[in-house]
C-alpha cells in the first residue's frame, strides 16, 4: 500500500501490508506511480468544477455525483454522505486549494449504492497542499495531496487510498481499504 518515489519508506515498520499489495521504494514501479499520481492530480485539478463550496464544512452534506471546488481549505466536520443516485459509474471529484481536515469521529457514507453497497474507487480528493485525517475518522476515497498526509490514531480509509506527491505519509494504527475488502 506504501509507494514512495524516494529511496526510503521511514517509519512504517512494523506494520502489515496484506496482500496483493506491497511496499516500494525507488525501484522503477514506485517511479511509475509517482508519474501516475502526477498524472492523476493534475486531471483533478483541471477537471471544470461543478459546484463551489469553497469556505463550507462537508458534514451534514449530502452530495450527488460532481466535481466540487474549494478556494482554500475543505474541512469534515460529522457526516458527509455520498448518494450515487444508483449510478455504479458516479464520481465524486473534491478539489481544495489548500488543506483537507477531518475532524476526530467524523465519517463518510454511501447511499444508494449503485451495483453495489459501496462506490469502487470513485472518490477523489486532489488537495493542493497538506490532508489530516482526525483521530477514529472513517474516510473515504483516494487522497492525492501535494505534500503531507497525516492520518491519526484508529482513523481508516474506505475504498481508497493516501498519496503524496512531494511530502510524507504518515500512519498511527490505521487500516486502508480498496475494493470489495471488508470495512474497518
């Protein structure tokens, strides 16, 4: 689950990296990936916003499918939900100029559902700079952030996963999902 485009993976032992997936660090598919998260974000950032919720806090949102904008900072404060509208191609697309910030017990959720109970890999958040997950936060989607991601004690990620471009990612007792894996 870790790739790094570096040469070190630094404090994340010891820990547990269930299979199939593996850590990488400086060899060429850790540089593969780190193109494609380039690639990634830049598509997210260019993506036309449909709605601006710049200076709003997600909890207590319900979205539909879309691309939503932040000028600067995008917080979650409670529970932002995510209706598909039973849509099993919706994307959800986030993009914050700055920083993301859940608060502690602060969650995401999906209803609806589409061909399934939960949305594969279709929640993006591009963050211009730094994410920070609060402590027990159930998250979900594919963080792709330009520099530091810190995510807290006993906070998870459903269906997704946490990638930066030019910082660290750092990990307390977390559990990354993708795919049809279990919740947290």
């Amino acid at each position: 689950m870790g790739t790094s485009h570096g040469t070190d993976i630094t404090g994340f032992l010891p820990t547990t990296v269930a299979w199939p997936h593996t850590t990488r660090a400086g060899d060429a598919t850790a540089l593969q990936a780190h193109k494609d998260l380039t690639t990634a974000y830049n598509a997210a950032a260019a993506m036309p916003s449909t709605h601006d919720l710049s200076g709003q806090d997600l909890g207590g949102l319900t979205l539909l499918p879309g691309v939503y904008h932040f000028s600067l900072a995008a917080t979650l404060n409670g529970i932002l939900t995510l209706k598909d509208q039973d849509d099993p191609n919706a994307q959800f697309i986030f993009q914050i100029g700055t920083t993301l910030t859940t608060a502690s017990n602060s969650s995401i959720i999906s209803i609806n559902g589409g061909a399934s109970t939960w949305l594969k890999g279709a929640v993006f958040w591009q963050v211009g700079t730094s994410a920070t997950l609060g402590t027990d936060s159930a998250f979900a989607g594919n963080i792709l952030a330009r520099d530091d991601i810190t995510i807290n004690t006993d906070a998870t990620i459903r269906d997704g996963s946490a990638l930066s471009q030019f910082g660290g990612v750092t990990l307390d007792s977390n559990r990354i999902t993708k795919g049809d894996l279990p919740p947290a």
